[in-house]
C-alpha cells in the first residue's frame, strides 16, 4: 500500500506528499472535520477560505461565530463549525496554541471523536494509531469479505485495519487506504484489476465485491413539511438567524414556520403580510428526516418598519453571500426562478 501511494497519492491542499515530514496539525484538524458527510470537491474550496481567513489556531479562536457558519455554509452539520471555534479556544487556553499528540489528549477536545483523534495523530503526528473512515471501512471490509453487516461488523473491520496498520508511517498508510477507496475500491463498480490488493481480496475472490460491508436493511425517514416564507422589500428579503442550539442552529436564514408531520400552512408567519403560496415546493433530506416545503412570498413595500427588529434586509441580487444554508440556499434559487 505505501508503494501504492507513493506513486499515486492524491494532491491534496491539506496533505504533504508521501514519506515528507508532517503536515501542519491545524490544517490536518481542519480538513478531517470538513470532510465528515462531505466531499474533497465541496471541501476544497471551503478549506482555502477557512485558511486564509483563519490560518491557525489563535486566529480562528477569536473568530467572529457568525462569520465562522457563514464560511461554513454548503458543508452542512452545522455544529462542526461551532465546535471549531469551541477547539481554538481550548487548544489556544490550555495547550498555548499547539495541538496535543496523543488520542487520548485530542479526544478531549471540543468536536474530537475516535476517528478524528486517530486521524490527527496518525497523520500529523507520526504515531501508529487505527484510521477507519467510510473508505478504510469499505476497503478492509472487502479485502477480508467481512459478511457481518454495519454497525455490528465495525469491531471485526478495526481489529482486521489494526492487524494491517505498520508501525512506521502510520499516517501515510492511513491517507492511502483512503484513496484507494475514494479512487478505486468505490461503493460501486470498484476497479478491482487496478487495486494492488486484489490478488489477496476475499471480496475480489468471491466474485462480487459490491456485497461488502454488508449494509442493514434501510428504514423509512419520516416526512416533515414546513414553509419558507420571502419577504421582499425595495430589492431585498427579510433574513433571520435560528436558534444557536439545534438544526442549523446560528445559521442565517429565509424565515420558516414549523416542520410538522402535516404541512403548517401559514403558521409562525414572520409578518402580517398578504402572503401568497407558490404552486411548487422544495425538497431537501437531513440525516434522520425528508423535509418538504411550500414556498409563500409576500410584499412589504410601504410598510418600512416592518421586520426591523425581527431579522435583516439582505439584498436579493446579493443573496449568494449571505452563507445560507443548503436547503435555504434551494429555496431562494427556485423562489427567484419562477418570480
């Protein structure tokens, strides 16, 4: 595998090249977090931003929050930016400014799992540690055609990873195993003649290595259904910020009335407007629910201290920079399509 990578590493901002010295911890930090429930393609940009107008602990620790989620914004679970902010501090108060090296240390740390502190220790800083993400999971579950299915066969696919994991380069083998799943051992149609493994592949072997890991029968999300409502003023809409705690909490956004089981209608409207319900809806899926929403726009004109202590007027030919949220950001794009 590390001769795999040495020729066919990914480049990648966060990473130094095979068998160089290791990369700055921050930038390690920051990238795992990024990449959770996330592409290297959405990340990328994100991670230039981030890096610029943060490039180290101490800068990110006196960062503005709502300047931080709207960076943030497209990345979705929104706690993660909250609790990269949370991290500065903790690493700027107690470890001034510098990363701890050991599991045990960063996991202690605001926003730090298992599989992160793993990461970064492996990575950033040289030491054996057992790096399972969605790919190594995939990878080590075919190569020795784990037949358990998720969640249970996740202690049997670690012990195999530990039993593979070298002593030297550590975080090398880690960053290879990831991109041979990324690249080449993919969910679907894995190109098993290109993997250097597939000689000794049980998956491979057995003909079909798609069956591996072997997922739990899915169960039906729940529907919820809400509104969004646009309130539009002399070339500007009314914004507001959710709760800081919960679903997209601190984010800014197009205010909504409740999701329910049952579509609320008009309920929670921000103002006391004439509000008129568009003929199409948005749909978007969180982790644990399906969202559908109706659309209702309305006209504040003549009414100019409507919504000034409620939210803000963002200009609407500018709304691309307001760092809203994915499905809000849907809304606003189908609201603007069809007016």
């Amino acid at each position: 595998m590390l001769h795999w990578y040495d020729a066919h590493a990914r480049t990648l901002p966060w990473r130094a090249p095979p068998g160089n010295p290791a990369p700055d911890p921050y930038r390690v930090w920051l990238s795992e977090i990024m990449l959770q429930q996330t592409t290297v393609a959405a990340v990328r940009p994100k991670f230039d931003l981030f890096t610029t107008l943060w490039p180290d602990f101490a800068a990110l620790a006196v960062a503005d929050e709502a300047e931080v989620m709207t960076a943030w914004a497209g990345l979705g679970y929104y706690a993660r930016a909250r609790n990269l902010i949370a991290c500065a501090k903790v690493v700027v108060a107690k470890h001034d400014g510098r990363f701890p090296a050991t599991e045990a240390q960063l996991r202690a740390l605001p926003g730090i799992g298992d599989y992160t502190a793993a990461a970064i220790a492996s990575i950033a800083f040289g030491q054996r540690a057992v790096v399972v993400d969605a790919n190594v999971e995939r990878v080590v579950a075919r190569l020795y055609a784990i037949a358990t299915p998720l969640p249970a066969a996740r202690t049997a696919i670690r012990a195999a990873a530990d039993a593979i994991t070298p002593d030297a380069r550590s975080g090398d083998f880690a960053q290879a195993m990831m991109d041979l799943g990324s690249g080449i051992c993919t969910f679907r149609a894995p190109k098993c003649l290109a993997c250097p493994l597939h000689d000794r592949c049980d998956g491979f072997a057995s003909g079909a290595p798609e069956q591996y890991p072997v997922k739990p029968a899915k169960l039906a999300k729940p529907q919820r259904y809400g509104t969004i409502f646009w309130a539009e003023r002399g070339g500007s809409v009314l914004l507001v910020r959710r709760p800081p705690k919960g679903l997209l909490g601190g984010m800014r956004s197009l205010p909504t009335g409740p999701w329910a089981d049952t579509p609320p209608g008009l309920a929670d409207a921000p103002l006391d407007i004439a509000w008129r319900t568009l003929d199409r809806t948005v749909a978007h899926v969180f982790t644990h629910f399906g969202l559908e929403l109706s659309l209702a726009v309305g006209d504040v004109e003549g009414h100019s201290a409507i919504g000034a202590n409620i939210g803000e007027w963002w200009p609407i030919a500018d709304i691309e920079s307001a760092g809203l949220p994915t499905v809000f950001a849907k809304a606003a794009a189908e609201i603007r399509r069809v007016q």
